[in-house]
C-alpha cells in the first residue's frame, strides 16, 4: 500500500482529533495561528516537487516530516509568545488586584512556557519519537 492512499485518511483523523479535542477543553487550539503560517503551503509543495523528483514515495514521507515540523514551530511560539505573555500580564494583573483588594477572582499566572521548559520538550519529544522508532 503506497502512502499516497492513506495521506488524506490520516489528514482527516488528525484534524478530527484537534477538533475534538478543542470542543471538550483539553487543548487550547487557534486556528489563527494556522491562517497566518499559509506560506507553509508553498514550502509543502515544493518539497513534495523535489522529492518525487528524486524518490516516488519519498515525496509524502517529505511532506508529512516538513508539516509535523511546521506545525510543532507553531505550538512553539504559541506556548512561548503569546501564552508567556498572558502569564506577565495575569501576574501585573493580580499584583494591582491585591494593592486595590477590589478581586475576588485570583488570575492563573503560569502560562506559557519558558524557553528552557520548550526546549527539554523538543529534546523529550525527540527522544520518545527515536526510542519508538527504534523498538518497533
């Protein structure tokens, strides 16, 4: 079985799972992030030119990597911009709450990660990818 006849099974599957998984609260996802990562698209494309140029079937194994790749960037500068940020600004918050004592409601300050917190994930992340690989 060529990996072309499953590529877009797998598509639906995974974005099926973020979606539900976004509906019932366990991930946070945006899809504005993904919106502004378009240019991915023209970077997909032409991996996937070079490569079948080279293999047949390295072209989809190419185009799974560089989006798994892609889309890992996108979690990373998620959890380490823009969450990172609503945690300062929940800490300023709560500090100006409690001078004032008008806030019955105690903001969550950690948000985000921390850029030595993001990249022990990358390497953990790596390290499960490689043992699985290695063991099946």
């Amino acid at each position: 079985m060529r990996i072309a006849n499953i590529t877009w099974g797998l598509t639906l599957v995974c974005v099926g799972t973020i979606l539900l998984l976004d509906n019932f609260g366990v991930i946070n996802f945006h899809w504005i992030a993904i919106w502004k990562a378009w240019p991915i698209l023209f970077i997909l494309l032409g991996v996937r030119i070079i490569a079948d140029r080279l293999s047949p079937n390295m072209g989809n194994i190419l185009v799974i990597l560089t989006t798994t790749i892609a889309l890992a960037f996108i979690v990373i500068l998620d959890a380490s911009s823009l969450r990172r940020q609503v945690g300062k600004h929940a800490i300023a918050i709560n500090k100006l709450n409690s001078v004032t004592n008008r806030a019955p409601l105690f903001l969550r300050e950690r948000m985000g990660h921390t850029r030595v917190e993001i990249f022990a994930g990358v390497i953990t992340g790596s390290a499960v990818a490689f043992l699985i690989y290695c063991f099946s």
